[in-house]
C-alpha cells in the first residue's frame, strides 16, 4: 500500500495556471512541475488548454479597466496553458508563496527563488497563476474544469488521498487514487516495493523516471518512500 504522504487536515484544492510563456518553454514547464511535486503538492487534475479571447476576458474580469487589462487578455490567449488542479493541506498559501510576487522585478529583487522570480518575463508575463481564497478556488476550477465534480471529490478520493492511498502517474502526471483491488494486487506481487507518488524530488536521483510504467519502484530510495 502507498502511504507515502499522510495529511491530517483536509485537503485544500486550489487552481495553478502555467501561463503562455512558461508553456512555450518546455525546460520552465518541467521545473515548475517539479517544483509542485517537490513541495508535495498532489496533483488531482492537469491538462494542456487553450484559452479564447472571451474566456481570457471572463476570467480576468475583475481587472477590466486597468491599464494593463487588454496586454494581459491579449497574452493569456496568445498560446496554450497548462492548468493544475493541486491538493495540499495548505494548497491556496502555499502555491501563491511558491509563486512569488506578482510583479516579475518585485519578484526577481525579494523572492529570487519564486517561481516568478526564477522564470518571470514581465510584470503581464509572470509564469504561473494561483487562486487566492478557497472561494475563489472553487470558482476558477469550475472554469477551466467544469468537468470536475469537486463535492464528489471530497466525498469519494479526497479521505483515501488523506490516507496517502495514492500513486504518481509519471506518464498521465497526475496522482490518482490506488483503489483496493489495485492496492491487493500491489500487496500480492511486490515483495517489499512501494508506490511512488514523488519520482522527481529523491535527493539521489535514484527514483527518477523509475515509476513510469509500473508507478512502482524496482530501485526503491529509503530516503523518499
Ligand atoms: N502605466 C504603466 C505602464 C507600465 N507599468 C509597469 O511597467 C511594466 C513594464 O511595462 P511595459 O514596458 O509596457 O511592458 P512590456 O515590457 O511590454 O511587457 P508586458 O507587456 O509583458 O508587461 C508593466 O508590466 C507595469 O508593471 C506601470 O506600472 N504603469
Ligand atoms: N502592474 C501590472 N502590470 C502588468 N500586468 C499586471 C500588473 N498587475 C497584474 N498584472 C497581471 O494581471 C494578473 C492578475 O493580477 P493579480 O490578480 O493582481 O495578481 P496575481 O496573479 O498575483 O493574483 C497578474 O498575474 C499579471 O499577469
């Protein structure tokens, strides 16, 4: 069984944007990747997307009329994203903490090792978005994921995640939940080998890519599971 990561408080969701310009840049998109998954986010959903100019403005709505509104409409549909629905205990602070301030020179002079501070372009071109309340949280998710059930998820994956029964996808990048009849056959066949749900953060590199197929360790890191 993977019990890797046990949280005693309810997760808290929160939507994290890789905008344009770190998706245009395969290298700032794998580091922000890790990033997420060194700080033991779980990732419940990810996909790649587009985002049309009226669903840039509806997003952004709040901004209309500043002077920045029609650069940044413009850039958050110039080219794909990347949006992450992330599960923490802490996943609304925490992921804007990682990201840094919103200003890139800000960013770049206080908060070197932000996100926006190590990757920011500009002050519009700032990397990476992140809700900032549970309300808004729950609001920005349904936009990019209307698909998403989130009370369902509470109900159903949230307590099992809980519990760290869980395993990283390497190839969907995602953490899904190990149900029971996988988790037996787990259990039956592995002789001591375990789930993996960090591949990126062993401080070895051991583990690196190891789970890709199988989400199981044929060289398991005493250090990271
Ligand atoms: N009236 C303005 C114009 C600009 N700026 C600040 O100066 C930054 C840089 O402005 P500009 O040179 O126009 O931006 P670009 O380098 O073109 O980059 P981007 O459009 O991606 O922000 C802006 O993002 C904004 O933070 C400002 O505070 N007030
Ligand atoms: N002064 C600015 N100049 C250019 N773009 C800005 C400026 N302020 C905000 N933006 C853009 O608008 C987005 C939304 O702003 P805001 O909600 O205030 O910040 P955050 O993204 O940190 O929550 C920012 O991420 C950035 O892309």
């Amino acid at each position: 069984m993977a019990a890797a990561r046990c949280a005693s408080r309810p997760l808290q969701l929160t939507l994290a944007l890789l905008k344009p310009d770190a998706a245009a840049h395969p290298l700032v998109l794998e580091a922000v990747h890790a990033v997420i998954l060194r700080h033991r986010f779980l990732i419940v959903r990810a996909k790649e997307l587009r985002c049309g100019a009226e669903q840039s403005r509806r997003f952004y709505r709040e901004h209309a009329g500043r002077f920045f509104y029609q650069r940044l409409v413009e850039f958050m549909a110039s080219g794909p994203m990347w949006a992450y629905i992330l599960a923490h205990e802490n996943a609304v602070p925490l992921w804007r903490s990682l990201m840094g301030p919103t200003k890139v020179f800000r960013a770049r002079h206080s908060d070197p090792d932000s996100i926006r501070g190590a990757y920011g372009l500009t002050d519009t071109r700032n990397t990476t978005h992140g809700s900032d309340s549970s309300a808004s949280a729950s609001r920005e998710i349904a936009f990019f994921f209307p698909e998403f059930d989130e009370q369902r998820w509470y109900e159903q994956d949230e307590p099992q995640l809980r519990r760290g029964q869980l395993y990283y996808s390497a190839e969907e990048r995602v953490h899904r939940v190990l149900r029971a009849e996988e988790a037996q056959v787990q259990i039956q066949g592995s002789s001591g080998h375990h789930c993996c749900p960090c591949p990126q953060q062993c401080p070895q590199g051991i583990c690196s890519g190891s789970c890709v197929s199988s989400h199981r360790f044929e060289s398991c890191c005493p250090q990271c599971c």
